[in-house]
C-alpha cells in the first residue's frame, strides 16, 4: 500500500471502491420507518456548502422531504457553516433543491400523500466528486413493529453465533 492510499483511506469514512465517500447516515431511520423503496438523487448546493460536506461535517437527524410544485426539497438538513467562509456564507438549516427524474417526483408525490408514509433522508454522500442523497420512502412503525425487528434481529445474531461455535467445535 502506497503512502498516498494510506492517507487516502484515513481521510475517508468509506470508499467501497465506487467512487462512494460517505459524508453522513441516519441510523436511526431504519429503526423507525419500514423502508419501501430508495432513490439517489443529487443535491443543488452552494460553494460553502460544499467545502463543509468535503470536511465530513453534516446531521440527516431531523431531515425529511417535501414535494413542493412539482420540485423535492430536503429540509431540515444541517450542514455547518464553512469555517473559512465569509459574508457568502450558507445558512446551516436552509432547505436544497433536490435533483430526480419527473417520473420519480411525481411517483414519490402520490406515495406521501397515502397515511403514513413519508420520505427521509437515509445518507450523504460524494460520488464520484458530486454530492448525492439517498432518500427513501418510508412508512412509520409502530412501538411494538420496532421491538419485533430487534427480537428478530437478536435471534439472527444468536443462531449465527451457535452456528459459528458449532463449526468450531467441529474444526476442534
């Protein structure tokens, strides 16, 4: 491994080989909402804005979407202020314009309106140097779909951990 890869791979959070720096994710969401379908779109952003992302500075926490005449924008989304920025500056909580195919907006428009459903930012990204946001639409869960998904994944986690102890009995 040369010292330019080294250094490469510590100044970023992950790069699976696509081109893909991951910038942000929300946990949380995959907790909260039954994910039903993703797009990847990509973000209209200022200058300093920018700068931040590169920086690996940015919270999905509170982030949702809104289909607003015909155009997705991404609220709730904050992005630090640059630190070496001056008057043209962003501010850190303003909404951005999101970039989809009209089939996607209008698709994504008639799902939201349908109880329950919404569409939340999952993770930010740079790929291949442009700043792209996967969003899903999602439907609310309630308290006991979350425990059942946390029982279900702890029974996975327990009956692989048998099975790997039991290939090492036999190996043994």
């Amino acid at each position: 491994m040369t010292k330019t890869s080294k250094a490469n791979k510590k100044n970023s959070k992950k790069d699976d080989g696509t081109g893909r720096k991951l910038i942000a994710q929300h946990k949380k969401a995959r907790h909260d909402y039954l994910i039903l379908d993703t797009y990847e779109c990509g973000l209209v952003l200022t200058g300093t804005e920018v700068k931040s992302l590169r920086q690996g500075r940015a919270s999905l926490v509170d982030g949702f979407v809104q289909i607003d005449r015909g155009e997705a924008w991404l609220h709730n989304v904050h992005i630090p202020e640059y630190a070496q920025g001056t008057w043209t500056n962003h501010s850190a909580r303003r909404k951005r314009k999101l970039l989809l195919h009209r089939l996607e907006i209008d698709k994504l428009a008639s799902k939201s309106q349908e109880t329950s459903h919404t569409i939340v930012p999952l993770s930010l990204y740079f790929k291949n140097g442009r700043a792209k946001v996967e969003i899903a639409l999602a439907k609310g869960k309630k308290e006991y779909d979350k425990r059942q998904t946390l029982r279900e994944q702890q029974d996975r986690r327990e009956a692989h951990r048998a099975i790997s102890a039991a290939k090492r009995r036999e190996r043994a």
